[in-house]
C-alpha cells in the first residue's frame, strides 16, 4: 500500500531533519546524505534511527535513480 500524499508531503528524516527519497516500489523512505533506508511496512513509515539500515554504493545509485522515487517534505 502506498504513502498518502498529505504524509509524504511532512516526512522528513529523524536525525538530519531533510527531506527523504520515497520509492514506493521498494517500500523504502530513502536519506541519500546519510545512505540510510527507513522501512515503509504496509502504508506506515518506521522512522525509527535504530530501524534505519545502512545502503551500500550500488543500492544507493539504485534508489537515486528510481523511477517512482518521489522527495518527501517542503521542498516537494
């Protein structure tokens, strides 16, 4: 299921507090300044750091370049 608009519109990252990358495919709220992927379990986004798992290089050109990735917060 996916992100309702209005929340991707106010999500933003936990400890840097910038916007997020949503790929919806990959069910993943994606920080590329700090390559940490947040879980998105059903339409529920778990924004926990001690969830956040780290992203390698390849995974990290992955998700930058995804086709449904969309910015979450303001600057959307």
């Amino acid at each position: 299921m996916a992100l309702d608009q209005l929340l991707i519109d106010v999500l933003e990252d936990p400890i840097d507090h910038g916007s997020l990358l949503y790929v919806a495919s990959k069910s993943v709220l994606y920080n590329p300044r700090r390559k940490v992927a947040y879980e998105v379990r059903g339409a529920i986004p778990v924004l926990l750091p001690d969830e956040a798992r780290d992203v390698d290089e390849a995974e990290h050109d992955a998700l930058t370049s995804a086709s449904d990735a969309v910015t979450t917060g303001s600057t959307n």
